[in-house]
C-alpha cells in the first residue's frame, strides 16, 4: 500500500492531517517496536485513501476524526497498537465501500473482530430498538475483547467534543445517550478523566444555562481558593519535609456536572459548597508500602489541622469496583474553612485516571480478584443469561452494573457486591435461585428482617427459607436488580409449570360441559380473551379458578353485537416527517400537550418534548432524569422546545424554606403569596426541627420569573435562611 495522502486532500489540508498524525505518534507512550508503527502507519494511510471524499458537519476532512480518536485511545486511556489501528479504521466498514473481509485480508482477524464490533447495525426497523441493539452490542463484546468498548468511548469523547457542529435536536440526542450510557460506562472501567468531560460536555448541551453559570462561578472563585490553598498547604508539606517525605502536592478544580449534582442532591447552592476545588496528595513508593505510607501522610495531616472523622473514606482497605483507590478526608483550615483531602500513590493515580487499562498493566499474576473483576464476572453474566429485549437489556445493564455498590456478607464471612437499593431478596436470589425461591425473612445483623428489606453496607445476612414457601408476583416489587427479577421470573414459571396437568384437566372439563372441541385454535382464544401469552401461566390460571367457565365461554360462545372497533385519531406535531422540528409551545394550548409531573417544568424553563404517534407531547425539564433517559432512548421522537408562556393558565412548582422558627413567620409568607404576589398556595407543610422550621410548599405560577420574583422575596423575610426549588 503507498504510503502517501490523495490529492482530494488540498495542500494545507495534508499538512494539517500529517501534523495531526505526528500528534497522535508524539501521544502514544506504549508503543516498544518498530513493528508497531508500521501497523499503526498502514492503517493511517489506509483509512485516510478510504475517507478522502468525506467531510465532517463542519467542513473538515473526515480522517480527522479517526486520528483524534486513535489520540484519545494512546494518550487518555494508554492504549497499544492493534487498538490504536482500529481506532483509525473504526468507520471505514460503516461509512466506505470496503468490508469487513477487506479489513481481515489487510489488517488480519484480530483487527476484523474488534471493527465488526465498532460497527452499527443497520437492519433494525425501529430506531429505538436499534439504539439499544447497537449499545448491546458493545456491551456484549466485553465478554471478548473490552478494547471495543475502550476505542468506542473515545470515539463518543470526541464527537462531544465536536457537538456544536450538529443540530440542536441531535445534540440532545446524542448528550443524553451519553450521560445516561457512555460517562457512567467510563466510570465503570475507572476512567475517571473521560468519565469527568463526557458529563461535563452533556450539560452543556442539555442544560447550556446551568452548565455557563457554574463555569463562570468557578472561574471567578479560581484565584482566591488557589491562594486559600497554598496557605493551607505551607506547614502541611514543611511537617512532610521534617519526616523526610517526598510528597507532591496537586490543586484539583472539580468538574461541572460533579458540583451540578451536588447542588440538587443536597439542595445547596453554589456559594454553600465546600469541595469546588480540593487537594491531592501523593506519594512515590513500593505497591508493598502503600497503605502504610499513605496513612503516615493522614497521620501527619492531623497533626496540623483537625479532620472530621465522619467524612472520612478508605478506598484503599476496600477499593471501589471500578479499581479506585484513595484516602478521602476533610480538614479544618486556620481559617475556618473546610478543605477536601485526597491521599494516594502515584500507581493509585494512573488507575485512578486511566482505569482498566492501567490496572491490567499493575496487576500480579498472584493478585486477588479485584472489584473490576468481579464487575466483568457480573457483566458476562448478564450477557450470556439475557433472553430480553434489547431495551430491558440496556435498562438492566444501567440499573444493575452502573449503580454504585454495597458490600454485605454472608453468615460465614464471604463478602457479596451488590447495588445500591439491594434488599434482602436481591440478595437471596444472588446467593443461589433456590434460596430466593424458598425465602421467608431474614436475620440481619442477628435481627428479623423483611424480604423487602434495603441492605446497606457492612451487614451480615442470613436468610431464612421454607420448602412451603414459592415465588410469587408481588415479590418483583421488592427487589431492585434485574438479575434478581430474570431468576425470580424463572421461578414462577417453573412453579406454575407443576400446575399444567391440573390445569388442562380442569380447561378439558369445562370444554366437554360447553360442547367444545379442546382445539389449538380455541386455546387461541381463550388466551387471547384472557390476555395470557403463556401456556404455562394459563392453565396454572385455570387450575387457580381465576380462569372460570364463564371467561372461557365468552371467549367460545360470544352473546353477539358489534364488536366494534375504536379508532382514535389524533394529529401529531410532526405529521409524517420524521425529521426532528423545534415547536414554538404556548401555554394557551393550541396543541396538546402534558406537563411532566417529575420535573415540573414551568414556562422559561430549559424544556425539551417528545412527539410519540397518538399522544400529546409530553414536556420536561432538560435535566430532568427521567427526560435523559427518553433521549436516550427515542432520538427520533426528539422535539426541542421552546415554551412561550399565552394566557392565564398556571403550572405547579414546589419550593423548600428553611427559617428560624419565629412568631409570625407563616403569616409574612402567606401575605406574600396572595396580597403582594397574588398567587396561589397549592399546598403547604411544615416541621419545627429545634430551632428551624422547614417548609415545603407548591404552589401555582405562570413562568420562570415569577418563581424566581418569588424566591428572591421569600428570601428577602426575617428569618428565612434558604429557599430551593424543589427539583425530584
């Protein structure tokens, strides 16, 4: 293959591509032979012949893209050279004319197998089964090559990066798909450093307004909290240096999207967080000394400032699944403020940073299994067990393996991960199916327990069974893994595969009674009647009696009428064209419209709307959780919004006031709302809590700024300390 660009490429812009190359060469730190560059250089010359009449949305040549991934795969995650030649070649199967067998006869099978899984399908009808087909397709080739998923998250951290070229429609697609899928699959493999910039660059496409206000308050808080933090360093590295430590010293400015969820987890406001920007210490030393030299370095620490014992967190005894490990603290400055502490190794750091890839390079053939580990073993586990839909696929996959963790432990001692939110069913059903079949209570930390019960991390749990007790549908609502539920389905089923014999006894005896024949087609029927697609659950329905005589004759014997069928017609926005539009939607209601009860959104709010056939749109709040997970979902029925407030017509919003508890303090507030304001209180209820009181209230407004006039009054009384809107 000659080594030279074609001449679709202008002068400058080979200039540009070859000095992007020599970027991508300057990055990649693993490489050892020369062997390796001539694999890596084929597949650049290749893949720059096979894009060279493509452009990018913004006018670019294609093959800049495939460079800047392949960068992103050697400088970021530390990837080598058969990851690194897929990287340059993981669009040309998808967007040329070459195949997957041109890839193997050039490149070889190993190369072939990783592309085949970085290509979409394409055959899938419905877009949002083929959303979720081509995300299980990655997911599912962890189970053979994790590289595949590795060079996909580079691929998405650049088109992030270059999402101002897209329209605003595909913009939210595409940044909620990746907050919801992508950032919390980085974070799963440890990399922390694309897990921080792919939620970073979400916000800033699905809430543009949060993400610029937050930017700038940082930027102006950057000078005053360095300075803060070199004054809390000074006796700090001189106590190091009197111990004869060497130990390095790092300012971190914490990402966007981190203090964003801050702020609404524990409803604060910016100027009440402490953590915007926090110090990481670390330290050069053997793998053998690490534990001990990184508590020396908190030992020290207490010597000079005081910590608060209860925000204190050993990532380093237990790491997180994911391969972190670090000492978290918190310690009062000399100026009375609180500053965040990391402690760690520098081979703590890179896995920290780099994740997967890192770990693998510091790991001992006699090392014990890890979390990450364990995580694989759970991910191949659900991959090789899955019999759903692709949509319950990706739905069990972010529910079971992207949630954070707990660690609880058996009656003998061995400890079991499970998610957040697991109960004492979760747990039964992990241990074996049998147990969580057969499961009445349990002892938790030597107490009696519900089935439904959470788990939290440190319990010891032994479950109690009966060979009386069966699985039964109300369980599904006590557990809260989707493994639990695949191993609890199985066992209804198998129980009620013990009543098929009764059961077709029982539907045969009926049928002779009707005169009816015990046909294929009659069962149809019936089943149909019954909205019963299961054989097994049908004739265990039968011999339960909740499938009567009278059910199966009117399914056979029907008394006549009409049977007419109703059709209900409704126009949809966008009519016949597919294509994505912006609606102008005002409040007067020239179309049907819903307004999310999850998020509330309220008019001059940042709102995006779904155009499913047949139904109203339905309106969120960008940043709604539950709106990311419909993008995510149906970028197709994507509508982006803007909601122009018409009429007298109201929508509800909740607010939550805490105040000192005073005489009088209800009386002011509701003055505000119906004399000076004139609005109207929906609802109202509040707790004396010592010395404060907290009220939560909603109430009736017609856009943004008349909540935010009412904040901004609320807060102006005597005695209110705080007012939130109250964001679910």
């Amino acid at each position: 293959m000659e080594h030279t660009l074609p001449d679709d490429y202008t002068s400058e812009e080979k200039e540009e591509i070859l000095r992007r190359y020599e970027g991508l060469l300057a990055a990649w730190h693993t490489r050892k032979e020369a062997s390796d560059l001539e694999m890596v250089e084929k597949a650049f010359y290749f893949a720059a012949n096979a894009h060279r009449k493509q452009r990018r949305r913004s006018g670019e040549p294609y093959i800049y893209h495939p460079i800047a991934v392949a960068t992103i795969a050697a400088q970021d995650i530390g990837l080598g050279r058969t990851s690194l030649t897929c990287a340059l070649l993981h669009d040309v199967v998808e967007d040329t004319d070459y195949t997957l067998q041109d890839i193997t006869d050039l490149f070889g099978e190993k190369v072939s197998h990783i592309i085949d899984g970085l290509t979409k399908l394409d055959k899938v009808d419905d877009a949002q089964s083929m959303q979720a087909e081509n995300f299980k397709k990655i997911i599912s080739s962890l189970s053979y090559d994790i590289r595949v998923v590795l060079i996909k998250l580079a691929d998405r951290l650049h088109n992030m990066r270059t999402l101002n070229s897209m329209p605003p429609h595909k913009q939210l697609k595409i940044a909620s798909e990746t907050s919801y899928v992508y950032a919390p699959l980085a974070y799963r493999l440890g990399l922390h450093a694309i897990k921080t910039e792919l939620e970073d660059l979400s916000l800033k496409y699905t809430d543009p307004a949060i993400y610029n206000s937050i930017k700038k308050r940082m930027d102006d808080q950057r000078q005053p909290k360095t300075e803060q933090l070199n004054q809390f360093l000074v006796p700090v590295m001189e106590a190091f240096k009197k111990r004869g430590l060497e130990v390095s010293a790092k300012i971190v400015e914490r990402s966007t999207c981190s203090i964003w969820k801050r702020m609404r987890s524990k409803q604060l406001t910016f100027n009440e967080l402490y953590g915007t920007y926090y110090l990481r210490f670390l330290i050069d030393c053997p793998e053998e000394d690490e534990k001990i030299e990184c508590w020396k370095i908190y030992a020290i620490l207490t010597d000079v400032y005081t910590p608060n014992n209860s925000r204190l967190k050993d990532w380093i005894s237990t790491p997180k699944i994911n391969g972190y490990e670090s000492i978290h603290a918190l310690f009062m400055g000399k100026d009375g403020n609180w500053v965040e502490i990391q402690i760690r190794t520098k081979r703590m750091d890179e896995i920290a940073e780099k994740g997967f890839t890192a770990y693998w390079q510091h790991r001992t053939d006699n090392q014990l299994e890890s979390g990450f580990d364990e995580w694989l073993k759970r991910v191949n586990e659900l991959i090789s067990s899955d019999n759903e839909s692709s949509i319950e696929f990706v739905d069990t996959f972010t529910n079971d393996l992207f949630s954070d963790e707990i660690k609880v432990f058996t009656p003998q001692g061995k400890a079991i991960t499970l998610p957040k939110n697991s109960t004492v069913l979760d747990f039964a059903y992990n241990i074996h199916s049998e147990i969580g079949n057969h499961s009445i209570a349990a002892n938790i930390n030597n107490r009696l327990a519900h089935l439904d019960q959470k788990l939290k991390t440190g319990d010891q749990v032994e479950i109690i069974t009966s060979e009386s007790q069966h699985p039964q549908e109300k369980w599904f609502e006590f557990l809260h893994t989707a493994f639990a539920k695949s191993k609890l389905k199985a066992g209804i089923k198998e129980y009620r595969r013990t009543f098929r014999e009764q059961g077709e006894e029982k539907y045969n005896a009926i049928l002779k009674k009707l005169n009816l024949e015990p046909s294929k087609p009659n069962l149809a029927k019936v089943m149909e009647e019954a909205k019963i697609s299961s054989v097994v659950d049908f004739f265990y329905q039968v011999a339960e009696g909740k499938i009567n005589e009278q059910l199966i004759q009117g399914a056979l014997k029907p008394q006549g009428g009409n049977g007419g069928i109703w059709r209900r017609l409704t126009f949809g926005l966008l009519g016949n064209d597919t294509k994505p539009k912006e609606a102008v939607i005002e409040s007067s209601g020239d179309f049907d419209f819903n307004v999310a009860t999850c998020c509330n959104p309220i008019p001059g709010d940042e709102v995006v709307a779904f155009n499913f056939p047949g139904e109203p749109l339905q309106i969120h709040r960008s940043d709604c959780s539950k709106a990311t997970k419909l993008m995510s979902r149906y970028g197709n029925n994507i509508v982006k919004a803007k909601w122009q407030p018409k009429g007298d017509i109201t929508f509800l919003a909740g607010l939550k006031i805490v105040a000192l508890d005073s005489v009088g303090l209800l009386s002011k507030m509701t003055d505000l709302f119906y004399n000076e304001l004139k609005l109207n209180l929906h609802a109202l209820q509040m707790e004396s809590k010592q010395d404060l009181v907290e009220a939560n209230l909603s109430v009736y407004v017609h856009t943004i700024n008349e909540l935010n006039l009412l904040i901004e009054k609320l807060n102006k009384l005597k005695d209110v300390k705080k007012v939130t809107r109250i964001v679910k």
